[in-house]
C-alpha cells in the first residue's frame, strides 16, 4: 500500500529469497498439502490456470475471472488515459518479482489474533500463522496466507511478527471459492484500493499451468491518479494529492484493459504470458508506486524466485497508452 502509512516503489529483482524452514504448524516449502482428515493430498502445482493448490482464484461474478475481451470501453476512456499521461505517467510497465510470496497453511496452523496497528482498522477474524512464514521486505511489509483445505486468503499490510504476537496496519480476508466480495467503502485492505493483492498476483504456478485466468494488480504512478475517488470492487484509496489538472482523474478500481492489437512478437514466454492476460482479463488500479507502472509477480511456494527478468524486460514497451478503460461503474468517493 503505497502512500497510506509508506511509501516504497516496487523493484524487480532477480535474486532468489530463501524462505526459512517452516515449523511442523506450516506446510514447508516445497513439499505436497494434504488434508489429514480425509486422507486428500493437493497438487504441488494447479491443475488449471485458476487454480493454487487445489484453491480457485475468485467464482463467478464479474471481479477478477471474467473474461472482458468484449466489454465495451468507457466512453470517457480517452479523457482517463490522457489525465494519467498528462499527470506525469510516461512510464513503461515493470514485473515486480522477488518480494512477495504466498504462505501456505492448513488445519493445523495456529489461529492468531492480528493486532491492529490503528484502531480504526480492525481484524476481524483469527489469522493463520506459524513463525517461519514470509513477510515481505520491503516498506510495504505485505503478508499473505492460503489456508489450503478452507481455500480461504488472509492478507495484511505493515505486518510484523514479535514475539509471538502478529500485527498490521490493515488488512482483509476472503474466501477463494465464493466470487470477490468488495469491502465496506473507507476499508483498505493489504493494498490502498482494498482490492486483493493475491487475486491480482502473476504467480509462478500460473505461468507453470500455461495461462494467466485472472486479471492483474497495476500500481500506478503515485500522484497520477484520484486522490479520494474509487468505483468497485475498490473501496479505498491512498488519498495521495492528484498532480494533474484534468476533471478526469482515474479512480481506484478502474479496470483497463491492453489494446488487442499490440504486438508481443518476438516477445520470451512469460511477458508474452502476462501480455495476454492484460487482453484477456485486464488490470486493476489497486495501488501506487512512487514510479514506474508495476505489476506484483509472487515466488514460487518453496521461496525461489524463478522468474526470468530479461524476458520480462519486454513488459518496459508496455505504457499507460496502450489501454482503454472500460466501463465504469458508479464513481464514490471517500471524505
């Protein structure tokens, strides 16, 4: 969540974070989740491109999964592209990969209370968590489990583990089997926007099932976009000052979509991958950068980066004008 509470660009980054080994509470990296109970044992990668350790990405609805080749585009969708370009968003778009991961859980992970850092984000529900799970890095410090045998996601923002107690800033839970639930307006969730940073990940086990079923996360250009506007599934914002002069400021959770006709010719696998996606199912603006257009890229589940970055590098000719917005719903806007 970028301007909230911190601020941080996202980088890409090629080398490999290690993660520790996980105690007998977690599943540890690398190995198969099995359900005890039933004797069930999940598959080490998806069946599908929807699917992360036998969980779905989101059902039905239209957040998230729904193909939106045929949507039509928003009829002020110039106006938005023009605003984010003349605000100062000339920047190509960019993998973040090497930061964020996935914590896998099941039954027999401890439940724990997350403390809220500001009274006026609470948790509501018990958090997943065994002290070996990943946190991420940077200033963002995002956290993210799947409990594997619920399909539930648990996500959380500036977390901190000490001593045995679990904090955050804010954060948000869903089930993956149920289609995306938006979150009551003025709740953040690990990202500004309070859209979900799993929901819109590129993971490895995508790009190992061959397809991208998803839309993406985008972290735009900070100041590029509104300030206190969002349209759903969005519910918040960074409320970071617009440096543009348009009426035209493109809210959070505006989802765009990459022109049909760019070329990836002669583009590796993966960028062509993600490429396909943004036609296919578009990107969500779910949160800001200080610069560049970021994509969040998580590691494998055993912690290794395995992304190849000089084939993701062909993401750079990728630029804000290479989209259309589609139709937006009803704009709010948060006092």
């Amino acid at each position: 969540m970028f301007g909230r509470a911190q601020t941080s660009r996202l980088v890409a980054c090629a080398a490999p974070i290690l993660l520790a080994a996980c105690s007998a509470a977690a599943i540890a990296p690398g190995s198969i989740p099995s359900d005890r109970s039933s004797g069930r044992v999940l598959p080490p990668s998806p069946a599908s491109g929807t699917k992360y350790y036998g969980c779905p990405n989101f059902r039905g609805g239209h957040y998230y999964v729904n193909n939106i080749t045929s949507t039509p585009i928003d009829p002020h969708s110039a106006n938005y592209i023009n605003s984010v370009i003349q605000a100062g968003d000339t920047n190509g778009f960019y993998a973040s990969t090497g930061y964020e991961m996935v914590n896998l859980a099941n039954n027999n992970t401890p439940l724990l209370v997350v403390q809220p850092k500001v009274k006026y984000h609470q948790f509501p529900v018990r958090y997943p968590w065994a002290s070996s799970f990943y946190i991420e890095p940077l200033s963002d410090h995002h956290a993210m489990v799947v409990q594997t045998q619920t399909c539930h996601v648990y996500e959380s923002y500036d977390t901190t583990y000490v001593s045995g107690t679990l904090s955050a800033y804010s954060g948000a839970n869903w089930n993956l089997k149920q289609a995306f639930q938006p979150l009551s307006p003025g709740s953040p969730s690990a990202m500004a926007s309070g859209l979900s940073l799993f929901g819109g990940l590129v993971r490895w086990e995508d790009y190992q099932s061959g397809t991208i079923g998803h839309a993406l996360d985008w972290a735009g250009v900070a100041h590029t976009v509104a300030e206190s506007e969002f349209v759903a599934p969005a519910s918040d914002t960074d409320h970071l000052p617009f440096y543009g002069t348009s009426s035209y400021q493109l809210p959070y959770g505006a989802r765009l979509r990459l022109h049909a006709s760019f070329n990836t010719s002669g583009w590796g696998p993966e960028a062509t991958m993600v490429a396909t996606a943004m036609k296919t199912y578009g990107i969500y603006l779910a949160d800001t950068g200080s610069s560049g257009n970021g994509i969040y890229f998580s590691n494998a589940a055993n912690g290794s980066n395995p992304w190849n970055y000089s084939d993701l590098e062909s993401l750079g000719q990728i630029h804000i004008s290479d989209f259309d917005v589609i139709q937006l719903p009803q704009v709010q806007t948060v006092h």
